[in-house]
C-alpha cells in the first residue's frame, strides 16, 4: 500500500494506542513514557531484578546453579501493561506498525545503557510458525533498531532447525530442554563480532541461551540479549 492511502486510512481510521485507546498513535507517548524500568540492581548475566532471596552475590540463584554462555540479558522493563498490551498486539493483532515505537524503546535503552555490540542479529521463528503469522516480531524489533542505533544487521545468521512446543508453562530446566538444538548458525556475518540477540520477551533466559550457543559456536566473539520486557 502506498503512502498515500496509508495516510488516507489513517486519516478514516485513526490509530488508537493500543494501551489506552487514544486516538492518533499505535502506541501513544503517554503510554510509552509509562512503561517501567526493570528495577536495579539487575543480575550481571540474565538481568533480572536482584532481591534479598534470590541474590547470590552479583547475579541471581538461577544463573548461579545453571551458568549461561550468553554474556548478559537486558530488557527494557517488565512485563506489565502499558508495555505488555503494545507486545501483545505487535504479536497477536497483526500490528507490524507497533514495531516502529517498540524498536525506539530498544534503542534509548541501548543508548542509556550502552554494551560492547556491533552486530544485531533477531531470535527466528519456524517456518511453520511464521507462515501462520506473516511475520517475525523479532526482526521486525532487529530492523528498526539497527535503524536508530547505526549498528549492522543480520537478519538470517540464525535460523529455527526444528519446531518447539510453545514454553508457556514449563519450568527453567524444561525450557531450556525444549530448546536445546532447536536453532543453527551456519552464517559466517558472524565470526569474530560482538552480536545482540533481539527478541520481545525474556523469561527464563532459555531461548537466547540456546541461540548464544550457536553463535559461539559460528564464532561469534560476545554474544549480548536485548529484550522489551522481562517475565
């Protein structure tokens, strides 16, 4: 569709923040001032926020009993609303438009909170699941944050070698089983770089794990996660 009758839908149906409902915006400043920090003092590797029970010095218990390879997870904030409503409909509603303020996220929090990256590189979908959504969430994030940030983009170092049952409901450990071998890197962009690992949600730290191996593996130098949100 071209600008034009973009601009004259929008005009005839004016976008409503999908938080609020305000009309003019997908995702309305008001709404993207709101979303909330992940409060420090965060694990130095998954990034959670660290507490008096499960702090085990500078990062959490999980990654103490289970060491990841990944050098560390970020995420924008929590996976509350206002920012849980907009991923949710970037995902499930077909609103590829939200990518645009949910990718500005991503880059003011890569600009507050820098990291020793030069490569971004989006988590992959399945085939099978990105035929029945049209769209990778992932790269969609990928691209405009190599946009805002100037930071190159490979967009197919990883891809899915097998499908995975969806990781609602399992535990860490079964998380990380469900995904272990799940994905390959046969992509020489990435030998010798510093790759970010983007994704939308992080919640065990399971799925951008079992991509760091891979890359490591391809001979990646670091490998860091950037995420909207944390669960």
């Amino acid at each position: 569709m071209g600008d034009g009758a973009g601009k004259l839908l929008d005009w005839l149906f004016p976008p409503r923040c999908v938080a609020c409902g305000q009309k003019g915006e997908w995702f309305c400043s008001g709404c993207r001032g709101g979303v909330l920090p992940v409060r420090a003092p965060w694990c130095r590797i998954c990034g959670q926020t660290l507490t008096v029970s499960n702090a085990r010095g500078t990062v959490c218990q999980f990654c103490a009993s289970l060491p990841l390879r990944i050098n560390g997870i970020r995420a924008v904030g929590p996976f509350v609303d206002p920012l849980r409503k907009a991923i949710h409909a970037f995902k499930y509603r077909n609103l590829k438009a939200l990518a645009s303020p949910l990718g500005a996220l991503l880059a003011d929090h890569l600009d507050r909170h820098p990291l020793p990256v030069d490569l971004i590189v989006p988590v992959p979908l399945h085939p099978r699941r990105l035929r029945a959504r049209g769209y990778n969430q992932a790269e969609l994030l990928a691209q405009c944050l190599a946009k805002k940030s100037n930071l190159a983009l490979a967009e197919k170092a990883l891809v899915r070698a097998r499908p995975t049952r969806s990781q609602i409901g399992l535990d860490a450990v079964e998380r990380r089983a469900n995904v272990l071998g799940a994905f390959a890197c046969a992509d020489g962009q990435v030998m010798g770089r510093r790759v970010l690992l983007v994704d939308d949600v992080c919640t065990t730290g399971a799925t951008l794990e079992s991509c760091a191996g891979e890359l490591y593996n391809a001979g990646a130098a670091t490998v860091w996660g950037l995420t909207l949100a944390r669960e």
